[in-house]
C-alpha cells in the first residue's frame, strides 16, 4: 500500500505479512498474531532495520531477507517455526513512570 489511515483490517485478514522493518509495521502485525516476513531496505543510512529485523529472528518472532532474496525466502519458508509474540505489558511501563516521578 501506498497510504491506508490504518492497516487493521488487512492485518486482520492476512494469513501472511509482509513488511518492510519498521518498529511500528513489526509490532502491530506480531500484535495481531500474523506471520512476518520483514524485507530489510539495505540503502538505509545506519541501517536499523536490519538490526531490528535480525533481533526479531533471533528471537524467534519472524523471518527477514532483503528484495533480492525474498522469492527464495517465499519457497523455503516453514512458517511453524516461528514463535507467538508475546502480549503488552503497558503497565510495566506505566509503573516504571511512576516511580521515575514519584507518583504513588
């Protein structure tokens, strides 16, 4: 897609996503349960997609490759392998803010 106000509904109905590796794109689709592929863009400056993407793998949440090797990746993919992303914790976070700034 070019522009959506939100992709909610198409990552709603995919049996399969795949994305460039933005944190945002990443998360949102895991959120949902989907499978990912992240397609890293290796002209990037500093080059964080890649990192991101290789953290993700690791840890077992999606499968990456650049534009070059996407097709490859498409055929030998095993799509089982890939483990449940595990849900929010906002009020970890919520907390942690709390006692940053000494609220009760």
């Amino acid at each position: 897609f070019r522009f959506k106000d939100s992709l909610a509904e198409d990552l709603q109905s995919a049996d399969l996503v795949i994305s460039h590796a933005g944190a945002g794109s990443c998360l949102e689709t895991l959120e949902k349960g989907k499978p990912l592929i992240v397609v890293i863009n290796d002209k990037l400056m500093d080059n964080h997609q890649l990192e991101l993407a290789k953290q993700l793998h690791r840890d077992g949440y999606v499968l990456y490759c650049n534009c070059s090797t996407l097709v490859e990746t498409l055929q030998s993919m095993d799509l089982s392998a890939l483990k449940p992303f595990p849900p929010g914790q906002p009020e970890k976070f919520a907390s942690f803010l709390d006692k940053v700034f000494g609220l009760p």
